[in-house]
C-alpha cells in the first residue's frame, strides 16, 4: 500500500477519511491562500487545492498526497473565513433566504510518477430566512468564526438549512465519494 499523506490539519477532513477506513499521515501545508484570484469559483478551488498538494509533495519521495480547499461562494462573490464576527455577522445575513455553492477543490500528487489530479466538486445550500436572533446566538457559539461562509454544516443543518442539492460532505470540506474514487487511480 503506498504512503498517503493529507496536507491538511482539519479535523472533519481527517474524520470523513478514517470513516472510508483509509491509513494516512498529516503533513499540514504551509500554502499561502490567495482568495482573490480573478478565477472561477471551480477554478480557483483547483488551484488552491493544487498548491497545497504541490507544498506537501516536494518533502516526499514516494507517497500520494492529498489536499482540499473549501469555501463559499454567492452572486460570484467568495467567501472564505471570517475571521471576526462582524464579518460572520455580515456574511450569514448575505446567505440569509438565498441559495449559495459550497466549493471544495481536491488535488491528489502521486511524487513518484509526477501525476496530479485536481478536481471541483459544488454543492447548493439553501438557506432559510435568518433572524436577527439567530445569527447572533450561533456567533455567540464561535463557531462562525473557523469555518468558510461563516458555518459548519453539523452546527445549523437543523435550524438554518432549507435544502442541499449535492454532496454533504462536500459542505463540511472533502467531497469523500469523489475523492475515494480518484484516489483508487493511485493507489
């Protein structure tokens, strides 16, 4: 079985991949996110995903590395985290009664044979409309604050969630259906 490393340090992408029963290691990358690349949403998750993938590769000889990037987008807008609540605040009231795309980007580098794959997977949430109320009691959690487009989807899928068109897992940052099926090529 060749070396898999996952060049992430979340903790829901290491949770969906032991749930597939998969052995890796984490070597988490140091890639610097440009968010404001004049890309489209799938674009840009690609090549987000890919120089997080391409950091990682280079301390390995023969391993297959995996990486992924997620975020939000709405009216061609890009949301990523954050950062302040002001800004969790402000994004939450944007998705408030809209649908929006969730965006995950993975790359898989096989550094042996110098093979990579990038792929985007999109998946639609619909949210129901938002009180005032409600945004403030979730950023008062903290939550909003670590996640892309201000939310986990395990925090809200039963209060602000009207429906999802795609991949759940998409949402909470590893479209696992899609990556397992790549990641067999290499493997």
């Amino acid at each position: 079985m060749r070396k898999i490393i996952l060049a992430s340090s979340s903790p829901r992408r290491k949770e969906l991949l032991e749930k597939q029963g998969l052995i890796f290691d984490i070597s988490p990358s140091d890639y610097e996110e440009d968010m404001t690349l004049d890309l489209s949403p799938e674009e840009l998750a690609k090549f987000l995903s890919r120089g997080k993938a391409e950091s990682v590769a280079k301390n390995f000889l023969d391993a297959v590395i995996l990486s992924a990037d997620t975020f939000v987008s709405i009216d061609g807008v890009v949301i990523g985290k954050p950062h302040t609540t002001d800004k969790a605040r402000e994004t939450l009231k944007k998705l408030s009664g809209k649908t929006h795309s969730v965006f995950t980007g993975f790359t898989i580098v096989d550094t042996q044979n110098n093979l990579i794959v990038s792929k985007s997977v999109e998946t639609k949430v619909s949210f129901k409309e938002l009180s005032d109320e409600m945004i403030e009691n979730y950023i008062k959690t903290g939550n909003p604050l670590k996640y892309a487009g201000s939310y986990t989807l395990p925090d809200i899928i039963d209060t602000f969630i009207e429906k999802i068109e795609g991949d759940h897992n998409n949402i909470i940052g590893l479209p696992v259906g899609e990556v397992m099926t790549t990641l067999k090529e290499f493997l």
